[in-house]
C-alpha cells in the first residue's frame, strides 16, 4: 500500500477543501476520485486510496465533510446536497487534470456513503467509468439534496459496476435488483453483482472483498483507457 497525504485547497468561493491523495510510485495509469464513507475519510478510506496508488492509479479523496462517529455520521448525510457534491468531485477531478490525468482515464468509486454518490457523479459528469461498493439510496434518497439511484440510473454517462452484499439488511436485495433494472436502460455499459456475503467494504470477509477489490480493478482496467 501506498503512503497517503492530505492537501488543502483554497477555492474560489472562500471555502477550503481536504484532499487526501495517494501516488504511484511507478507510471499513472489513470486517476480515480474516491469518495468515502458515512463516517468521513476514515483509515479504511485512506487504505483504499494507497491500494489504489499501489495498482499505478493517482488517486485523491475529497474531504465531502470532517470524519465523524457513527453517531453522527447520519445527520452529516441527510444535510449532503447534490450540488455540493458535484462542486467537491469537479475540484477532485481538476486537479487529477492538473497532473496530466486525462478526461477519458479519470473514473470515481465510493463505497457506503460514497458508493452512492458516485453513482450520482456518474450520472452527472463526463468521465471514463464508475464503481459503486454498497451504499443505499437506491429507491428513496439518501438526503433531500440527492435524487435516488434508480432516477440517476438511466442518466449514466460513463460504464458504471455496482457491487452489493446480500447480507447489508440496510439494502434489501429486491432494491439491487430494480436498479440493475433500471440501469440496464442506460446507453453506456453497467453491470450488478451480487455476494452471498458482505462486500460493500474491502476490509471484511477476505474471499469476498478479494473478488469485489478484483472486479473493481478490472472494470477500471477494460474502460480507462
């Protein structure tokens, strides 16, 4: 894994935004924005974004909000708003740019929380592909601010792979299943699977997270480019 570090940038409209960022040691072969979970940009985030780095990927995480408790982290989602996060992905994606990452070799992936938005991301931004690890919202929105998965679905402008544990009794399977429904009306290629077991984190059951981490990596491999 990768050493991370966090950056802060000043923008253009007074606010200030943390990037936590990872390099490869060795050639980029693309950038990927990563978007964290309810609970902030935790270690588990910070490990993703250097095993990310370690596969030759230029990664960076935007801070969409402080790390919080578990306690907390559900008012912190419920006041997320779609704009707001588009405008923290954009400045993500600018400076991948900025480093000589082209438009067509910069993908987003998120799990929990993140999964979620990225799929939103998808939906709203040109860039080459998108993984979606877990996350809910998929019927009705997370947040005032964001539309459900299923209204994001069908607006899909890049190759979009969600990967969803049977087992997350927060995202029923019969919900997976109308998303992958609605996606496949995309004009873009999208892919669902599902595992018996928990795998909306890489960190969990090893067997699991091993095939999630790897169909992850292969879905950015076939269309980054």
């Amino acid at each position: 894994m990768t050493a991370t570090r966090t950056e802060t940038l000043s923008l253009t409209d007074g606010r200030e935004l943390r990037l936590t960022v990872a390099e490869p040691e060795n050639a980029v072969r693309g950038g990927l924005v990563v978007l964290h979970e309810a609970r902030g940009v935790t270690d588990t985030v910070r490990g993703l974004v250097g095993s990310l780095a370690a596969e030759g990927w230029l990664a960076v995480a935007p801070h969409l909000y402080d790390e919080v408790s578990g306690d907390e982290a559900p008012a912190m989602v419920s006041g997320l708003s779609g704009e707001d996060v588009l405008a923290d992905t954009d400045v993500a994606f600018v400076w991948l740019g900025q480093r000589g990452v082209s438009q067509d070799r910069m993908g987003v992936m998120g799990f929990d929380l993140g999964g979620s938005v990225a799929m939103v991301v998808a939906g709203s931004r040109t860039v080459g592909a998108a993984v979606t690890v877990g996350g809910g919202g998929i019927l009705q929105p997370l947040a005032e601010g964001l539309p459900s998965l299923v209204e994001v679905a069908e607006e899909l402008t890049c190759p979009w792979l969600g990967l969803y544990g049977d087992d997350d009794a927060e995202i029923p399977f019969d919900d997976v299943e109308k998303l992958r429904d609605a996606a496949a009306a995309a004009p873009v290629a999208t892919d669902v699977v599902r595992f018996a077991r928990t795998s909306h984190r890489f960190d969990t059951t090893p067997e699991v997270s091993a095939e999630a981490w790897q169909r992850a990596l292969n879905w950015f491999d076939s269309h980054l480019r």
